[in-house]
C-alpha cells in the first residue's frame, strides 16, 4: 500500500469529531474522495465524506447518544448529526453488478480501505486521508494524477462507465471545471460508452450539465466530445461543423457555440443560453446571391427550441423561461441609448437585462475581432441601466406618478382602457416625457381624448335639427369638446337634446 503525509492536515471540526469517536471505540475512519482532492489542491471541500470500517449497526451503537439517519443503510451509509451538521459515514464496501448503469444491485462490507478505493470512479477521487496518522492512501496515482492535471479512470475505464453511466459527465465536468486532460484510456471510452447516458435520470444530467458548462475548459469539452452532448441534446447535431459563411463569423456554428461559453462569465443562465442560443441556425440558414448565408428568426427558434430540451432535462420552470428568454433578445443590436436601455429593463426586469448583457459579450466574443467593438458598447449599456435604477428612472408601471385610480377617478378612461393608457404613457416617459403628476394626467387625458368620428350623432343628425353648412362643425366641435371634459354623456339622446338647445340658442 502506498502511503503519503499530507502537508498540515486540517479535519474540520465536526467531522473530526466523528473521526474521533469511531477511532475511540477501535474503528478506522478517513477522510475519503473529493474532500482530500480538494484539499490537495489547497481549496476548501464544500462538504467531508468518511469512510470506516464500522458496518451501520456499528455506527449507531458508536453514536448511540446522537442523531443517527439511516440515509442508505442497504449501501452502508449512516448520517450522524454532530456540532448540528449532518456528516454522512459510510462503511468500507466492495460493489456487485450494476445492472441499471448508475447504482450497484448489492454491496458487501469490507474491513479493508483499499478494497474501498477500488470501487470509486476516478483515481484523483481515490484517495483516503486516515484520521489517525494523517497519511494519504493512494493506490492508484491519484496524486500525481492531480499535479499533471489529469482525469482517469480507475482500472478500466470501459467498465467504470457500464457501473455508472453518469461517470461519463463527471469525467468531462472534472475536465472543465479542473482545466484537466481526459486520459487517453479515459477519453476513449467515454466516446465509446456515450449511449449509457440514456440510462440516466434526465435531473442527474441536467446537474452536471450545469456544473461543466460553467467550467474554465468548456470549449475544449464541448467540441470535441460533441458526440456525448448528441446523446441527451441532439438538436446540436446539425450545428456541428455547419459552415456560417458569414462575415461576422470564424467559426462553424458548434465551435462558436463552445467558444462563446467559454468567454461568457460562469453564470448558470447565460452559459446554458449561449449553449443554445444559434442552435436553430441551421434550420433558419437561407444563402444569398453572393454565397453569403443569414438566419433571418433564428434567435426565436431557438428559443423555442431551448424550452423543449429544458423540459426535457426536467429544468425548474424558472430556469426554462429565463434561458428561453434570454435566447429570444440574444440578437438586439448593442446601442447605448438610454431610451433603449430603459426600454430593455422595462421588458425583461433588471436581472434578465444584465444577463443578457453577458450572453450577448460571450456571442460577440467568438466573432470576428471587428464585432469585439460592441462589447464596449454592451458594457456601456450595463452602466446607463445601473444609473438608471440608481436615480429611480421609471421602467415600470409602478414607478409612474400615476396609478389606475388617478384614471378613473377622473374619468378619464375605465376598464381595460385603464392598463392601456397606463402602458402608453410608460413608453412616453421612457422616451423621455417627465415622470411628473399633472403632465401624466394631462398625457392620459389626450390619450383618451375622442374625435368626432366618436359621438354618437353625426352631421346628419344636425341636419334633421335644422343646422346648415358652417354651423354643423361649430356645434360638433362644442359637442366633442363637452364630452372630452365629461360635462356631457356620449349618448345620442344626451346628444341631440344638447344641440337642440344650440340650435334654439343660435
């Protein structure tokens, strides 16, 4: 067995205490998998595995006087609650045949932490920190494997992916996330194995999903393992090596696809819009005369198409409308104007609007270097929308001086005419009309304002009264202008006896 001193171990406080009590009573315990990864790297693990030789029924006993879950007794993992944190310990274990490609059909405990390793997926993985003397066990390389920067398989990688299909995404997640090679071995048989990822829960993929893509080395991953990505989306099976022909572009569309997720910032939504956001291009793409080839709507269509495969990758529907969304504006061209800017914040709300800031620089990004001018410009954007907010500019309804009831309690407009006018003075305010009470009543008032197409009589009705030539547009006027200040109902009776009265007047 090989073994190596870790440099200044340092077992967290609540899980050291487990460590502790399970020595204490004769037991083993180690700190196992990608916390000792982690801290070899010199990161902080976000959560500590261990690892004993105590079989459940033991563990119990151990931690007689503490909160014990049986989280999966049958796989030999007890969760105690120390310090009010759950630490999940898990009994050494040999795995049997895994017949559904993602967990063992039985498992059989073990007295030995090498027969332990054996079972785990990748050899950085593979590795125990002992409580007791502070060694490493490490039997299969695991640690020179991170120093190089490499990903490989323990044993055979072809049948570490038959175990468990889903090691195929951590492989490639490990890569992008770590900046790490794919051992040659490794890389084979994740291209030859790729069709197990349809044995895997669509939630456990739409999770790694996420955590690769928003990964250093995306790029990389996603073209040259395009075939596995085909396997769970594939609609990009079309974008893969499609010639743009465009003067924007120096990629085909996967390639720019990999390439614009890799210069957009690591943010869930932006990097799964951009992951999608031309893959209708192929569908859209019509050639010009010239040879030149354009993809008139295929912003729209990809976001249509982006909310089947997140349906389909059981997304939350939070997600789905937000990507789908960011898709849809992907192509708006950058223009710092103010006007535009609150006009964007207005339709999407601040938080999609500077998202859609970051997909558009990742797009632009894997361009032609001229198109890296609009980045400045998209930057330029990002701050107009930040002093916009800061200084109260409305964007939306509610920040209006007015509300529905400063309408109808005037009677200027009721019913659905109400959100209308509201919706109508919102643009003129963002176009630059001021956000102030009494010139918003008055705007609201012309807005509804009737013409004389409008009232309920006409000149004819004026004729059959006795009006004749000049005087028929006097009264009409008198009439509009009567019921426009609400002195009047516009009704033909209220109408005709009004103009009578004129007539009877003149």
């Amino acid at each position: 067995m090989s073994t190596e001193e870790i440099i200044a171990p340092h077992f967290p406080e609540n899980a050291g205490a487990v460590c502790r009590r399970l020595c204490e009573h004769g037991y083993s315990a180690y700190l196992v998998g990608g916390c000792v990864r982690d801290m070899l790297r010199g990161t902080v693990p976000h959560d500590f595995d261990i690892t004993t030789d105590a079989t459940p029924d033991e563990m119990q006993k151990v931690f007689a006087d503490h909160r014990t879950i049986l989280t999966g007794a049958a796989h030999g993992t007890v969760t105690v609650v120390e310090g009010g944190e759950n630490i999940e310990v898990t009994t050494f274990r040999a795995d049997g045949v895994y017949s559904d490609h993602r967990r063992p059909d039985t498992v059989s405990f073990s007295r030995s932490i090498e027969e332990d390793l054996a079972r785990r997926d990748f050899t950085v993985n593979a590795m125990a920190l002992s409580y007791e003397t502070g060694e490493i066990t490490d039997l299969y390389g695991g640690r020179e494997d991170l120093a190089n920067g490499v990903i490989r398989c323990v044993g055979d990688p072809g049948k570490r992916f038959e175990e468990d299909a889903l090691r195929i995404m951590r492989a490639l997640r490990f890569s992008a996330v770590f900046d790490f090679d794919i051992e040659e071995n490794t890389a084979r048989a994740v291209h030859e194995k790729r069709e197990l990822l349809s044995c895997i829960a669509p939630e456990r993929i739409s999770s790694e999903l996420v955590k690769l893509l928003c990964g250093k080395r995306i790029h990389r991953i996603l073209v040259d393992f395009a075939d596995v990505f085909s396997v769970f989306v594939p609609e990009i099976i079309p974008c893969i090596g499609f010639d743009q022909k465009s003067r924007y572009h120096r990629y085909d569309v996967w390639e720019h696809i990999a390439v614009a997720t890799q210069k957009s910032v690591p943010l869930k939504n932006v990097r799964l819009a951009l992951f999608m956001h031309d893959i209708e291009k192929p569908a859209a793409c019509f050639e010009g005369k010239d040879g030149h080839r354009h993809f008139a709507g295929h912003e729209a269509m990809s976001g249509d198409t982006a909310e089947v495969i997140l349906r389909r990758l059981r997304f939350d529907k939070a997600t789905i409308a937000r990507v789908s969304t960011l898709i849809r504006w992907h192509y708006v061209n950058p223009a710092n104007d103010r006007a535009l800017v609150r006009r964007l914040l207005r339709a999407l709300g601040p938080d999609a609007f500077f998202e859609l800031i970051e997909v558009e620089k990742g797009d632009n990004s894997a361009k032609q270097d001229f198109c890296l001018e609009r980045i400045d410009e998209l930057e330029g954007m990002r701050r107009t929308a930040l002093d916009v907010i800061a200084r109260g500019e409305a964007y939306t309804l509610s920040q209006l001086c007015i509300n529905g009831g400063d309408i109808t309690g005037r009677g200027i407009a009721e019913g659905a005419a109400v959100g209308e006018t509201l919706d109508r003075i919102l643009d003129e305010v963002i176009d630059g009309l001021p956000n102030e009470r009494d010139v918003l009543l008055e705007k609201a008032a012309q807005l509804n304002a009737l013409g004389r197409r409008d009232l309920e009589i006409d000149g004819n009705d004026l004729m059959d009264l006795g009006f004749e030539g000049r005087e028929i547009g006097v009264c009409l006027e008198h009439i509009l202008s009567a019921v426009n200040e609400k002195a009047l109902p516009n009704e033909h009776d209220a109408l005709m006896r009004y103009a009578q009265e004129m007539y009877e007047g003149l």
